[in-house]
C-alpha cells in the first residue's frame, strides 16, 4: 500500500553550504569535503573553508570509507556539528568545476 505524502511528513531539502556557511538554524544541509578523521560511528570533512563532524547512529556502516576519501553528508546541524542522516562517496567529484559552475549560476540569477 503506497501512503500518500503531505507536507507535514515530507523531508526538507538539504540546501548546499560550504562548511563555514553552515548555521545551527539550518533545517537540513549538504556539505562536501575530504575525510580527514573518522571513528565507526562519525567523520570529520574538510572543504577547506573549515571543518565538521556528521556523527551517525551504529547502524550506518561507515566501512567502505576511509581517511582520504572526498564525500558528501547530508544531515541536520546541532551545534557546530552534523547529526548525519547520508553519507555519499564523491571521489572523482570535481570541486573546482563545481564551484566554478556554482558562480556562473548564481551570475545568471542576478
């Protein structure tokens, strides 16, 4: 049986921020940055505006990654850190293409 969606049940958008523009009233963000730290239940990202931690409950399995790896986290800021909800692997993703694109986009919304 597919229950429909409403409003009040649907998820909020992560909105794309870079880690020093991340704010506690944020509802959900989407950062991307180099694993530069990790335990089985958390990473720490750097994009080199700054760093933060996504801490994950047990049941996320955080082996496939490892200290090096680029990636992004979507999830719910507290404080200075994530209560990470997603964590995907973007090795090969390129930043400087995609923050070039980023400010041709925001160029033409001007």
């Amino acid at each position: 049986m597919i229950v429909p969606m409403d409003d009040d049940r649907r998820r909020a958008p992560a909105e794309f921020r870079k880690i020093e523009d991340v704010e506690e009233d944020d509802i959900r963000v989407s950062v991307i940055g180099t694993i530069v730290d990790m335990t089985e239940s958390k990473v720490v990202l750097d994009d080199g505006t700054g760093k933060i931690e996504a801490s994950f409950d047990l049941s996320k399995d955080l082996g496939e990654f490892e200290e090096g790896d680029m990636a992004r986290v979507m999830g719910r800021p507290t404080g200075n850190k994530l209560e990470g909800e997603i964590i995907q692997d973007f090795e090969g993703f390129d930043v400087d293409l995609y923050q070039e694109t980023l400010e041709k986009v925001n160029e033409l919304r001007e």
